[in-house]
C-alpha cells in the first residue's frame, strides 16, 4: 500500500472509533507534555542553582586561618597558623598548578554618609580579586585599579545594596564615604547578582578598598584569607594537597593535619551538582517516561483491536502475494502516526505549560523551567522507543497470522 493510502486508512479507522481514538491520542499527548514539563523544571532547577553558586566565584578555593591539632617534631597542638602576604607570594612560586591566587584582608567597619550609617565587612583586595569573585562594576564605575594598589588610595567599591543604603536612590560614585571617620572617593558600585553563599557577608551589603590602603589603615599584616584558582580543575584535589606540603614545610606541622588550614573548595561542589542534577533529571525523567508508557500501552491494545478488526483484509493481502514485512511495516506505520499525532499535541500542550509558569514566583527557589534543547531530544527518544514498544506486539502478530485463521 502507499503511504497516502496507509494515512486515509488510520484516520479512517480512528474516525469509526471517536472516543477510543481520543482516549489513546490523549494519553501519548499528557504522556509527552508531562515528560517535558518535569524536565524543563529540572533543567531550570539546574541553571539556578549553578547561577546562585556562581556568586561565590568560579571553580575558586578559599583558604582560612587554622590551629594544629596533630603534634608534629616537637611542636604540640593548638598553634595558630596565621596567613601573610608573603604566603601568597610563596604559592606562585611553589605551586605552579595554581593558576590565580590573592590574599584578602576583612574587617567589620562602619560606613557614613551624613546620617546614614552602615556597618559592613570591609574587604582589603588586589585588581585580580573582581575576576575569581565575580564582582563588576555597574556602567559608569569602575573596579579598583594598579594605581589604586601602588599609591595607596582612598578609594572604595560598594555593593549595591550598601549604596542603597547609604545614598538612596542617588548616584554615589565620584561622592565621599566616611569609613571610620576617613573619607574615601566611591569609585563603583557592583551590578546586582544572585549570591546564595559566602564566607563572610554577601558581596552585595560589603565594601571594598586597596589591600594596601587596608594594611597601611588598620596597622595589619595578617590575612583573613587567601583565594586561588587551580590552572586545571581535574588537579584541584592535587592542589589542595600541595597547598598543606608548603604550608607544612613552613609553619612545621603535619600536612595530613586539615585542621591547620581551613579549605573549601568550590570545584568539590561542581562535581557534587553534576552527580546530583543527573540524578534528579533522571528521576525525573524516569517519571514522565513511565507516565508516557501509560499512553504506550493504550496504543498497543488500539493497535491489537485494529489488527483484530481487519483480520480479513490482511489474509486477503497475504493470500495475493504481500509479504510478513510489508504487513509488519504497515502496523508499524500506523503506530508511529498515532504515537506522532499525540506527540505533536503534548509537545504544544508542554511548551504551553512552560511558558505558563514564567512568571509564577518561584524563580529564587528552584529556578525558572525552560524549553532546553536537551528536553526536545529526551523526549523524542523516549517516544521513539515508546512507539517501537506499542507497535512491535501488534504488527508482529498481524504479519504471523495464519492465511486459512483470516479468511475463516
């Protein structure tokens, strides 16, 4: 038979059985849209989730300040180890797998602006700090600059919410802030980001001035912590072992001693959100597949019903000559027009349901749910497979009837 035919033939015997035909279409149609509904909500639980992560920083590592807890060639435990620039100097040039590394100074201080005061976490830092932390200035500021570090400037970058906070609406840069008592020139403010972490103070309620201005203003020499970036985040675990040989070697303590330096490494949560989200997409996916085999199994009995009612045509077609895999690829045909007419259906009713949900108000929680090509391509998998599987039985019965059973 042609296709044209084959075609004319399935709407027709759809069209005999109304209420059948819609049942079986409806539920490949729900089957499909619920596949990509719970997928698009994990794909964009996902990206919110890397984007909330993201304002930490990128595959960084932050080291703080520890005490020994393991005696090591005649020191005892409880010695501070306590970080200095020279420190940060001493891991570029023995631990070439960084490929970034800067100290960072913090203390709470208190910010005026007439009568507005705040008190925020003020952070000492170099140029390259913006970068690693993810840190950018809003159009027309800037971030601190070499000259800034050089000559030792009052000059200070504010979160945005700090800004908020000290000049209201106003536009603060080129204006003076008091930081205890010292004026400093606002040069930038930070454009807004998602930030659901930190070890100090989120980035958008803090200030942040010259690492020398800071030194030089509060009589310090000792860091409250230091950030590096590994050169290949296949090595971070090797990084993070050099890290405690070379301090070790110089504060003499046992580099299997973790607690003389406190180390969290963000590349350790990459890995953990990969396992974690292929996991939950699989979960979810696994769900929606076996909601769409539901409607699977209503075509396979549409199919063994059709190949029931037309016993006599296919006995007349094989008694004239056609042959088990013309009969086969017929059934199989149909199927797949069943399955893809539904399958049309439940991917408009599924976009449809995804942009519904744009504007519900649960982006900070668990992200907005999108129509990734990643969720097209899972789910016309799975229908595939969920055709082979409806159609097989039934054409595979149509072709190995008996000639005489037919015709009977």
């Amino acid at each position: 038979m042609r296709l044209f035919e084959i075609i004319s033939e399935l709407f027709r015997n759809l069209n005999q059985q109304r209420l059948r035909s819609f049942l079986t279409v409806f539920g490949i149609m729900w089957g499909t849209a619920t596949l990509i509904l719970l997928l698009a909500f994990g794909f964009g639980f996902r990206d919110q989730t890397v984007l909330n992560m993201r304002g930490m920083g990128d595959q960084i590592a932050i080291m703080f300040p520890g005490q020994t807890t393991k005696a090591f060639q005649g020191y005892g435990v409880g010695r501070a180890i306590r970080f200095t620039e020279d420190d940060v100097e001493m891991m570029r040039n023995r631990i070439p797998e960084i490929k970034i590394v800067t100290p960072e100074y913090i203390q709470g201080m208190q910010l005026t602006n007439g009568e507005n005061k705040r008190n925020s976490n003020v952070g000492g830092v170099y140029t390259e700090y913006s970068d690693m932390r993810n840190i950018f200035p809003q159009s027309g500021g800037r971030w601190l600059n070499q000259a800034d570090i050089d000559e030792q400037r009052r000059v200070i970058f504010l979160g945005n919410q700090l800004a908020g906070n000290l000049f209201g609406d106003e536009d603060p840069v080129g204006k003076q802030v008091f930081v205890r008592q010292t004026p400093f020139t606002i040069i930038g403010v930070m454009q807004e980001k998602t930030q659901n972490s930190s070890y100090s103070q989120r980035d958008h309620d803090r200030a942040f001035i010259p690492a020398t201005t800071f030194s030089a203003m509060t009589g310090t020499k000792y860091l409250n912590n230091i950030i590096y970036t590994p050169a290949d985040v296949q090595q971070a675990e090797f990084v993070q072992d050099r890290v405690y040989e070379v301090f070790g070697s110089k504060y003499r303590f046992d580099p299997t001693d973790r607690n003389s330096i406190g180390l969290w490494d963000t590349n350790e949560f990459w890995e953990f959100i990969d396992i974690l989200f292929y996991s939950i997409n699989g979960f979810l996916g696994l769900i929606g597949f076996f909601t769409l085999a539901v409607g699977g199994i209503g075509v396979a009995n549409i199919m063994f019903v059709v190949v029931q009612e037309r016993m006599k045509e296919i006995g007349i077609r094989r008694s004239v000559g056609a042959k088990r895999f013309t009969i086969m690829g017929q059934f199989f045909l149909e199927t797949f027009l069943i399955v893809g007419v539904g399958a049309g259906a439940g991917f408009l009713l599924g976009w449809g349901l995804v942009q519904a949900t744009q504007n519900l108000p649960i982006k900070e929680f668990v992200g907005t749910p999108f129509f990734a090509p990643e969720v097209g391509l899972i789910a016309f998998v799975v229908l595939g497979f969920t055709g082979f599987a409806a159609g097989l039985l039934p054409a595979w019965r149509a072709a190995n009837l008996s000639i005489i059973d037919c015709l009977r």
